[in-house]
C-alpha cells in the first residue's frame, strides 16, 4: 500500500502553516532573559478585565456542551451591528468562516481572485477545494489593487477576498476605490472582506465593510477577536453575511465548533468600548516610535493601518536571525526582502528601537 495512492492527489503540493517562534524556543537560543514574540500579531495585554471574571466564572461548568448556534453572542453582534441575527456567524476563528464560505460556494476549476502578498488562508482554501488561483499583485502603496482584482475577475469567479488592512503589510485601499470596486463587481462573484484589523484604523478614509452590507448582495464581513480583544487563544471570529449562505454554513460547520469559553469572552469583550480605544491609541503612538526609529536608521517601511509594520530588507535572513540574536522574534516570508513586525506595549517598543540600533551597528544597512 502506498499513501500517495490513498490521500487526495490536489493535496500533495499544499504546506501546513507554519506558526512563529515561540518566545521560549529564542530563549534558549538567544540566551536573552526578554524576548519580545512580535511575529504573530497578537495584542500585547491580555483579554479584557470583564472577559476574565466571565471565563473564571463559567469554568466549573465545563462539563456541558457549548451553545451550538452562539445565540447569545448572534444576538449582542446583531443589536451592535444592526444586522439581523440570520445574517450573523459565529466561528472558530475568522480563518474557519473564510475556509467555510469557500466550501458551500467553491467547485473544482472555479477561480478564486485574492490579492498578494495577503493573508495565507486565501490560497490554502484554494487548494484545499481545487479551485484556480488567480494572485493579483498589489498596488504602490502595498495594499489590495482594486482596479486590477476587478479586471482579473471572468465568468469563471466564484470568490474574491480582499484584506483590509492588508495582512502582511498594514496598508488600506480607500473608500472611493472600494465603491468603485462593489459598483461593478459582477452578481455571480461573491466577495469576502476580511477586516480582522479593523479595529486598530485611524484612517478617515478608511471603508468598513458593513457600509456596504444590505443581506442582500453577495458581500461577506469577516471579522475576529483574536486582535484588540486579545483572544487569539480561544480561536472565534464572527462574519455578517446573506441569510442563505449563513443557512448553507449552518450545514457544513461541526456541531459545536465554538467552544464555551471563548463564546462568553467575546461575548463581555464588546462591553469594553473604553479599553478598545485606549488599545487603538496606544497602537498607533508605539507605531510613530517605531517609524521614527526606522527613520533615523534608514530602514524602509510601509505606514501601517493594523497593529504590526511591514519594513523592507534586502538581507531578510540576516536580519531576521540578528534580530533573534536581541531576543525580539519578527515574521519572516521566505526570501521575500521585507519582514513584519508586531506592536507591543511602550516597554517593548523601547526594547525593540535598541535591538533594531544592535543589529544596524553591527550589520550596516538592513
């Protein structure tokens, strides 16, 4: 017997994600008593107060099985958003309702339009349901190229996802460009907004999705609590979407997919609107000093919308392996001459301005 006579053939060329290092891991190997974990874009402090007294307090009843619809989280997204509950989802993690959406839609051939860089997920369900990848580059200022993923589209276009911020590069296409985008954007072609950033935007030009969601056209939202909300832990993202694909969700999803826990965290994180802002002001002032480190250091970078910078290197092995040398562990992209950098608390930032000085004192120029 052989294994490749068994397993799915359409499988064969896909890698498994490869998660960041953990701060342990470049612990041992840096031999730093700190190490700064900034490759994975996780909020630095942890879930909201009112979360945790909720998760300690539903703990002895683990014992019984989740509430399989989410209701109660439907029901607080619904009133917040003003979408009828029909048209709200629930999932384990965002990436779970994009890989869902591609399952009741997505045939063998047909194309699914995604820009890239971008998020991994999008050519992962690609191939994951055989579909064509059409990979469109994107525009000057490294976000999604809306011009030119509505001219990739044909007959033959089942789905486009669009990331905005765009993952891993934290630049937004306006709003302008996205009316254009959704004004001529065929009926056949369902389009997917991925805003897991959205919360850290300081932009006045920036489109939230959910402007343009009426239930009716083919318009999805996906959105998580893994980013400000800090549950990246607990794994649910939530997505607002037409009744009838959230119905064809409904009978694809595993019984249960949503665990207790993290239901009821997200479920008391959207009471805590002070701390959201309080997050989203502190992102955006630990940006500016890191941008006026890369400034006086000559390191080029992309002005980031979300909670991590995109910053250009033609040395991204050097770099990424000096870097971890310092104790502060960043993401690379294979030989790709840029690398990504999460946004911690201001003690991390001061940490990370001196190991960015350490490792151009000793490479030169990044």
């Amino acid at each position: 017997m052989s294994w490749d006579d068994i397993i799915r053939p359409h499988l064969e060329p896909l890698v498994p994600y490869a998660p960041g290092l953990r701060a342990s891991q470049v612990r041992e190997r840096s031999g730093k008593d700190v190490v700064l974990k900034l490759s994975s874009n996780e909020h630095p402090c942890g879930p909201v107060p009112m979360a945790i007294a909720a998760m300690e307090a539903v703990l002895p009843w683990m014992n019984r099985y989740p509430d399989g619809g989410a209701g109660a989280l439907r029901r607080k997204l619904s009133q917040r958003h003003g979408v009828p509950i029909e048209q709200v989802v629930v999932t384990n993690g965002s990436n779970e309702l994009l890989r869902f959406v591609a399952e009741v839609l997505v045939r063998p051939g047909d194309e699914i339009v995604y820009p890239w860089p971008s998020f991994v997920v999008y050519p992962m369900v690609a191939n994951i349901f055989e579909a064509t990848h059409v990979k469109v580059a994107l525009d000057d200022g490294h976000a999604c190229d809306l011009d030119a993923m509505l001219a990739a589209i044909t007959e033959r276009t089942r789905l486009v996802f669009l990331c905005n911020p765009n993952n891993p590069t934290g630049a937004i296409y306006g709003r302008d460009a996205f009316t254009r985008f959704m004004e001529a954007v065929p009926e056949h072609v369902v389009v997917v907004v991925d805003e897991a950033y959205f919360e850290f935007v300081t932009a006045q030009d920036y489109p939230n999705g959910l402007e343009w969601f009426d239930g009716e056209r083919p318009l999805v939202v996906a959105r998580t609590f893994s980013k400000i909300y800090s549950l990246a832990g607990l794994r649910i993202g939530y997505g607002f979407m037409p009744e009838p694909l959230a119905q064809a969700l409904d009978k694809v999803r595993e019984p249960f997919n949503v665990n207790t826990v993290a239901q009821i965290a997200a479920y008391y994180s959207l009471d805590d609107e002070v701390e959201v802002r309080r997050r989203r002001a502190e992102n955006q002032e630990q940006k500016v000093y890191l941008y006026s480190c890369f400034d006086r250091l000559g390191v080029s970078y992309v002005p980031s919308e979300a909670n991590f910078v995109y910053f250009m290197t033609e040395r991204p092995v050097e770099v990424f392996q000096a870097l971890l040398e310092e104790g502060v562990i960043v993401r690379d992209f294979g030989n790709a001459p840029a690398l990504r950098l999460g946004i911690g608390t201001p003690e991390d930032t001061a940490i990370t301005i001196t190991a960015f000085e350490a490792v151009a004192a000793r490479l030169g120029a990044f």
